[in-house]
C-alpha cells in the first residue's frame, strides 16, 4: 500500500504511532524522575531531540515573522505543558491527572467552536469524543475507583490539558504554510531556551547526568529521540494532514498504552472495567473518525 497516496491513512498511522510512544514513556520519565528532576529531563529531551532534528533538518533559516508564532507553540506544546503536567503528578494522584490530561479533545472542539475554525463537528463526532471520554476513564481506574481531588495539582493536569489542545489548534495554521521538520526542530530549539532559566535556577543542574547508568542513558535516549523529535514531527504531520480535532483524538489512547505496557512489562492486572474501557476508547475514536460518505461517492 502507498502511503503517499492515501494521505487520511498516513496521519493517522503517524499519530497512532505517537501516542504509542507517549503512552510508554510514562513508565520511563517515572524511573528516571527518581535521579533527575522534572526540569533536568525535560531539558535533556529537548537537547537531544534538537540535535536529532538538526541531522535531518540543517536548514538555517531564522525570519522573525515565522519564528515568533513557534516560539509561542513551543512555550506552550513543550514548555507549559510539560513543566503542568510533571508538577501536577507531584501534586495529585497520576489517575487525576490521566484522566483531566485526557480532556485535551474535549477542549479542542471548544476551542474551535469558540473560534469558528474550518473543522466540522457532526453529532457523530461529538458522540465518539464523549464514549472515547468515558473509556478513558474506565481505563484510568481499571477497575479501582480512587478519585481525591486535589485543587492544585488537577487545576495543574487541567491546564496541561488546555495547553495541548491550543498547541494543536496553533500548529495547524503554522504548519499550512512550513515544513513540519523544521518547525519541529525549532520548537525543540526553542524548548531548550526556554527551559534553560529554570534548569539555572537548580542549584546542580547537570550534576545528576553522573548518577545516570548505561540503562538510564538508553531511556533517556528514547525519550529524546523517538518520543520528542520522531514523535513530535510525526503528530506535526498528522495535524496537518488530519486536522487538530481529528489528530487530538489519538490522546484517549495514551492511557490504554500505557495501561497495555504495565500489564506487558509490570505485570499489572487489566480487569473487566478496563477491557470495557479499551473497546470504549477505541470505538468511539474510530466514530469519530469515520468520514460521512457523499452521495457521489
């Protein structure tokens, strides 16, 4: 099968493919938070990240006109999400935060009815998000119904949430008329910048790479390499090929992976409600995406 030919098939593979990663690197980020704080990785993702987009993408081009709008995108898709999320984990139960992490499509349709954008959304779409919505939440708490609430910290996983479906609503203007490759190896530069500040402010901000072994190293180089450079150029491309609406409905399978990974690697039981929880997810995510035949076509 061509894939340059059927576009709609591209983007999606491309986006399943990154939520498949993201989903993964959950279990990664958490082992390797125990010698290096929040920031530290956040930045070494970005370095490692930058210099793999530089190989692919040498171009030097700096124009203030194209550069602004991406610095924008990456304080808030790289910067303010990531710097949200991770203190919000800190702050409140990882299932509080999965679950209000998840509502980024959610918001991306109200952001797009608040802004009248081009993307259609028909009752059937609409229906998908809400059951896709709800198997999350049956996947997040597998079984296990813990909710405490914590105003901070699930304000916190909130504004990741806003934070994610506003990168999505701002990349596909952007990537109308740029190269996903470089805008991707920007942003990644621009993470950097914007990071560095607060990696500073640490008072041994670099020290903790020591403590880091062989196997740190290769988590920490999956997360760079594949999770921030491949998958963000990817999820970039499928945005542009899918839509933000549509492309942000691959963040309800994040937790499914990352569930299917801790069964696979951890061991950890998937119940009943869970399995519901999967055919939830991926049926609605497939309502959602199904496109209404023409009576031409």
């Amino acid at each position: 099968m061509n894939l340059t030919k059927n576009r709609p098939l591209t983007g999606h593979l491309f986006a399943l493919f990154s939520v498949t990663a993201w989903g993964t690197s959950f279990l990664i980020s958490k082992s390797l938070m125990t010698k290096v704080s929040p920031v530290q990785l956040m930045w070494m993702r970005f370095v490692i990240a930058w210099l793999a987009m530089w190989l692919i993408c040498p171009k030097r081009r700096f124009r203030w006109r194209e550069d602004g709008p991406i610095l924008l995108l990456s304080l808030i898709g790289n910067t303010l999400y990531f710097l949200a999320e991770n203190i919000a984990l800190q702050l409140t139960q990882a299932t509080n935060v999965s679950i209000l992490v998840s509502s980024a499509p959610i918001l991306s349709v109200l952001l797009m009815r608040l802004f009248r954008q081009s993307e259609r959304l028909t009752g059937r779409k609409l229906v998908g998000i809400v059951l896709a919505f709800l198997g999350v939440l049956l996947v997040v708490f597998n079984g296990v119904f813990v909710l405490r609430l914590n105003p901070a910290g699930d304000a916190l996983a909130l504004a990741a949430a806003l934070c994610w479906a506003v990168y999505g609503f701002l990349a596909k203007r952007i990537l109308e008329s740029s190269d996903s490759a470089l805008v991707t190896r920007k942003l990644m530069f621009y993470g950097i910048l914007s990071t560095t500040p607060l990696l500073l402010a640490e008072k041994t901000p670099l020290a903790a790479m020591a403590s880091l072994g062989p196997v740190d190293i290769c988590g920490l180089l999956y997360l760079g390499l594949i999770c921030s450079a491949l998958c963000y150029l990817l999820w970039n491309r499928a945005i542009d090929i899918l839509g933000a609406l549509k492309t942000n409905l691959y963040v309800y399978a994040v937790p499914l992976v990352t569930m299917l990974a801790g069964a696979l690697f951890l061991r950890e039981a998937i119940t009943a409600t869970g399995l519901i929880g999967i055919v939830l997810v991926v049926g609605g995510m497939m309502l959602s995406s199904l496109e209404k035949k023409t009576k031409n076509g």
